[in-house]
C-alpha cells in the first residue's frame, strides 16, 4: 500500500521560504513521476509542479522562479522548496503519484504578516 507523508509546512511572513517534504512508502519513488498540488480554501485542487523520472521539472505559472521540486530516490522523498513566498501561496499542499493514484494528508502552508 503506498503511503505518503507530507512534512515541513508552517506560517511564514511574505517573503520567506519553507522546504516541503513527501516522504513516501509501499513504492520506490525512482519509477514513478512525482507531483505536488494545492488547495486553497474555497478554491479547487491546482498543480504546483510535477518531476520525471528523469528529472524534468515543470511548475505552474504563478510560481515559476520561486519553487523549485526534486527527488531524493535514496531517500524515498520528493522536496518542494518554495521561496519568495506570497499570501496567495496560502494553501493546503499535497503530494501525489499519478501512476498510483495516491495523495498524501497534505500540509497547510500559510503566508501571513
């Protein structure tokens, strides 16, 4: 059963940063491409960025040059590092393997001052 674990989300003030973490288990990350998406409140599921196999990356527009995803395959993680960070990144952040159908419990991200 493939299981995965989000870590590292908190308050921070526009402008910071926070490192995400997606700790996965049942499946080794290094076959499967990788996803991060989010939600804010009242709003629907949106992609934030997406990783290959091989490494290719591609992100949403509204945080292209701010975040950035990749993979530890010893480690079994995917990473997201989010930096300049906006009020409008204020959301709930789940991981997900498309290929396994499966999401993380997610982690809330908010950015206030």
């Amino acid at each position: 059963q493939v299981q995965l674990v989000e870590s590292g989300g908190g308050l921070v003030q526009p402008g910071g940063s926070l490192r995400l973490s997606c700790a996965a288990s049942g499946i080794s990350i290094r076959f499967y491409f990788m996803a991060w998406y989010r939600q804010a409140p009242g709003k629907q599921r949106e992609l934030v960025a997406q990783i290959t196999t091989t490494t290719s990356t591609t992100y949403a527009d509204s945080v292209k040059g701010r975040f950035t995803i990749s993979r530890d395959n010893a480690k079994n993680t995917v990473y997201l590092q989010m930096n300049n960070l906006k009020p409008e990144d204020t959301a709930v952040y789940y991981c997900y393997v498309p290929l396994a159908s499966s999401w993380g419990q997610g982690t809330q991200v908010t950015v206030s001052s």
